[in-house]
C-alpha cells in the first residue's frame, strides 16, 4: 500500500551543477526516475543591465593598440615612440650594468685567489728563512770563537791604555763629529802615577 501511495510522485531537486538543468525524480514502486525539467532563465535586473551596458560602452571608449594607425608595411605603429626608446635605452642600462658587474665580480674572485697563493709563497719563504736563521744560531759557538781568536790569530784583550772613553748621553748609541785624539789628558795622569 504504501508503493501505491507514493507511486508517481515528484520531488524537486533544485539546481544541480548550475547548467540551467533541474532534475526531478519520481518513484514508481521501489524505482526512482530522474527527469530533466527545463528552466526558463531568469530575467535580470534592469540596474544589471544598465550595469553591463555602461561596460560595454568603458571598453568601446577605451583605444586599444588595435586602434593605433597602420603604416605602409601594414604594421601599426605604437601611440608613444618615445616611451619605448625610453624604455630600451634603460633595458640596455640594466645590461651593461649586470655584465660589468659579473666582470668586476671575476676579476674580485681572480685577485683573491693571488692572493692567497703570494700568502702562501710568503709563509713558505718566511718558514725556510726561520729554519735557516736556526741552524746559524746553533752553529755559533762563542767559545770556539774566542779560541780561535786567540790561539790562531793572535789575538789578546785590549790593555787599559787602548781603550778611548768617548762621553756620552746614557745610549749606547755615539755620534762622531771629529777625529778621535790619539792622546787623551787622563792618559798623561795614568802614566805619571804609574812611573812614581
């Protein structure tokens, strides 16, 4: 009873997928039938056709590069010549600027690597310069020297009548301005006291 009850009628589904299609289904026992139903469109406002019409009318208004005369070639010629030379002129800038720019940057990279390897030609000689200030210092020997000095070059400590006493400011360091006196006045007293 209760097939025969809802036996031919119709439910609305509304608008699926916004084509313009309603869908309406019917059961008949335990089927359920869809059925297209058509629809009619919506009229629609009159400020949106108002709305679109103002449009219409903005991009008919609007030039285009359509619109921009045809020369003999049949191409048409921009509306602002200047602005495009305008705008290669810095397109042109820009890339001889990046070019420079790349070549500073190798020339950057070339110099650091100089400079590392004058470093480390720097650090190979200072280290071979150290190795051998060493092994000077340790082949001088003063008492090898003295001897030396003494037993075969006949050398002998200066006696006290040798020494010339140059006065000086505190330094070891002396300027010498005129010759050296071969007698000094304290030599005279030294002999004088030494021959009583």
């Amino acid at each position: 009873m209760a097939a025969s009850r809802n036996e031919g009628k119709i439910y609305n589904s509304g608008n699926h997928g916004g084509g313009g299609v309603k869908y309406r289904y019917r059961t008949v026992g335990n089927t359920v039938i869809r059925e297209e139903v058509a629809v009619r469109p919506k009229k629609k406002p009159a400020k949106a056709k108002a709305k679109a019409a103002e449009v219409r009318a903005q991009k008919k208004a609007k030039p285009s590069i359509l619109d921009a005369p045809v020369n003999n070639s049949g191409m048409r010629a921009p509306k602002n010549v200047g602005l495009v030379f305008f705008s290669f002129f810095i397109l042109g800038i820009v890339c001889i600027s990046c070019i420079k720019y790349v070549d500073l940057r190798n020339e950057c990279t070339s110099l650091q690597k100089k400079i590392s390897r004058e470093k480390i030609a720097y650090n190979d000689l200072k280290l071979a310069n150290d190795e051998e200030y060493d092994r000077i210092m340790g082949s001088v020997n003063l008492e090898d020297i003295k001897k030396t000095a003494m037993d075969e070059l006949g050398m002998d400590y200066p006696k006290k009548s040798q020494v010339v006493v140059i006065p000086g400011n505190g330094s070891d360091y002396v300027r010498q301005y005129k010759k050296i006196p071969d007698k000094q006045p304290g030599d005279e007293l030294e002999k004088s006291s030494g021959s009583k």
